[in-house]
C-alpha cells in the first residue's frame, strides 16, 4: 500500500519509494529556485530491506509515493540456521524471515521481537 505526498515535504528518518522499493531518506538538501527554473530538492536514502543506497532530484512540488511501514511483534516460534519462525501476536499468522547477522544473538526463541512490513515484504528488526 502507498500514498501520495510531494517532494519537499520529505524529511530525514522519513519513508519514500524509489525505484518502487521501500526507502528511509538519510539526508534531504533544497536548494533555491533559480531564474528559470523551479526550486529542486536532493534526498539520499538508504532501501529497507536491500540496503542499498539511492538518490533522486527534482522539483520540490513533484510528486512522490511513500510507503505504508508497518511495525509489528511476534513470537519466535523456532530457529533452524539462519531462519526463524515466528508467530504474529495481533493476528497469530505463522511464517519464517531470515535472521539478520547482527540480531543473531538477540532472537531467542520463545521470545518476542519486532519486524516491519511494507509492500508484501517482511524484515526482523529490533526495538
């Protein structure tokens, strides 16, 4: 799910899509309108679930989409390698995420933890 907003209303630590991936802007520049041409905005933003960096410029007033982020718990049903399975707490759907390299020693099973959701996708990711 995505909704519209414009450009120039985007802030550091805020949600945007580009290249039709979820993305958290790391650092937003605006610079000023010259004798031609409309003020444009600069966001550089790190992608959520891949890590990778990516930028776009255009005008403040273009519009853009932004993602629903959704925060939610589960349980930790089991661990098997690098995978755990976890149980919803609100809807008690069952499914398995792979286990980030640096939250291996904090997913415990039995425990419960938080993960994101955005446009079908799922990662874990801790308070």
């Amino acid at each position: 799910m995505k909704q519209q907003s414009e450009l120039g209303s985007v802030k550091e630590g805020k949600y945007l899509l580009i290249d039709e991936e979820p993305c958290v802007a790391v650092s937003v520049q605006h610079s000023k309108p010259g004798k031609h041409g409309a003020a444009k905005a600069r966001v550089d933003a790190v992608g959520i679930f891949d890590g990778s960096k990516r930028s776009i410029v255009q005008p403040v007033s273009a519009r853009i989409y932004v993602p629903v982020v959704e925060r939610k718990s589960a349980q930790v049903l089991s661990i098997s390698g690098d995978v755990a399975q976890l149980m919803d707490t609100s809807d008690f759907s069952t499914f398995e995420l792979p286990i980030p390299e640096d939250l291996k020693d904090k997913v415990v099973q039995g425990e419960e933890i938080q993960y994101i959701s955005s446009m079908g996708k799922m990662k874990i990711q801790m308070r």
